[in-house]
C-alpha cells in the first residue's frame, strides 16, 4: 500500500482532491474527521484541552466546544502550538489504527496538519493544495459560516505557501476555475498511480 499525504491551508481545495481520489478507488483517510470524533469522545483530551485553554471552552455537558476552541486555539501561533502539542498526539493514535485497517491499494491522508503531528514521516510522497488568500477566504466564510474576523483569525494561524512549498513533492494551485483543478488534480493522482 501507498501513503500520500495531502495538506496544505484551509479553504484551498484539499477536499475536492480528496473527493477525486475517493471515486478512484482510494482509501481516504479525513484526519479532520478523525479528529473531531476524537474530541467528542476522548475524555483525558477533554481534560487537558480545558486545562490548555480555559473551561470555557467546553459546552454544558462538559464536552469541547469546537467552536469556542478555535477561537482560542487560533488567536496566535503560540496557541496553536499549544493545540497541535496537546490534540496531536492524542489524535494520531486514531489515525495510526485508521492505516493499519486500510487495505486498498493507495491510501489519501488528508491532513492539514501532516508534518506538525508526524504523519509525514508515513507518506511515500505529499501533495499540498495552495490558493490565494482571498480565494481561501471565501471558501472558508461559505463552507463553515464563519465572520470575516473569525476567518482572519484562522488564516492568520495557518502556515505560509513557503512552508508547504519547500516540503512537498507535488504543488497544486487552485486558483482558477474547478473545472480546471479537478483536471489538474485527476492528471496528478493518475501519475501517482503510475509510478
């Protein structure tokens, strides 16, 4: 089995390629969705992420708060160091057991933040989704019904293009039309399934 990791910042696109691979027959692994599901149930991460950033971030059943940690989680750098230190390890764990139960061919994880929790370690190669801020910024407002100062406050968080950039095998730029990323994306994931 092949691991590609896929990443790169929010609202670039990293969802479609995932969607595109999927339909070719791809095990997708959506660590975003992994990791939301281990909050919900992970009461030791429920602990320590309120001792990290405050009660109030969890709800009145005592449970995190996805919305309210972001907003803490994402108010500087340090603070996402501060999550990614406490939350990462906790969620690999979950997306370790996720590889072991793959048996396809070609196994896409999707995971914004592959080389800060270790995952790309497990990859044979990484392709990294890049777009315009303002394009990123659009997409994020539409898709999770943020404000424009919660969005800023996210993408303010995020790595730069450089980061990706200078570690990353494959670059892929969304900025044009979907039409265009998608055959763009297509012609990528055949070439990875070629070699």
């Amino acid at each position: 089995m092949k691991i590609i990791g896929l990443t790169g910042p929010s609202g670039a696109g990293k969802s479609t390629l995932a969607t595109l691979a999927t339909a070719r027959g791809w095990a997708v692994i959506d660590c975003d969705r992994t990791a939301h599901a281990v909050y919900a149930e992970d009461k030791i991460l429920c602990i320590q992420l309120a001792e990290a950033f405050g009660q109030e971030i969890l709800n009145s059943a005592g449970q995190i708060d996805r919305k309210r940690l972001a907003l803490r989680a994402f108010s500087s750098k340090e603070a996402t160091m501060r999550l990614n230190r406490v939350a990462l390890p906790r969620i690999v764990i979950r997306i370790e057991q996720q590889i072991s139960n793959c048996s396809a061919q070609f196994c896409l994880l999707d995971a914004p933040t592959l080389y800060e929790s270790g995952l790309s370690t497990r990859c044979d190669s990484v392709i990294a989704v890049l777009a315009s801020e303002r394009k990123r910024q659009s997409r994020i407002m539409t898709r999770d019904s943020l404000t424009l100062e919660e969005v800023a406050l996210r993408l303010s968080a995020g790595k730069p293009d450089k980061f990706y950039r200078q570690r990353a095998d494959y670059i892929l730029e969304n900025d044009g039309s979907a039409e265009a990323f998608i055959q763009q994306a297509s012609r990528l994931l055949e070439t990875i399934e070629k070699e």
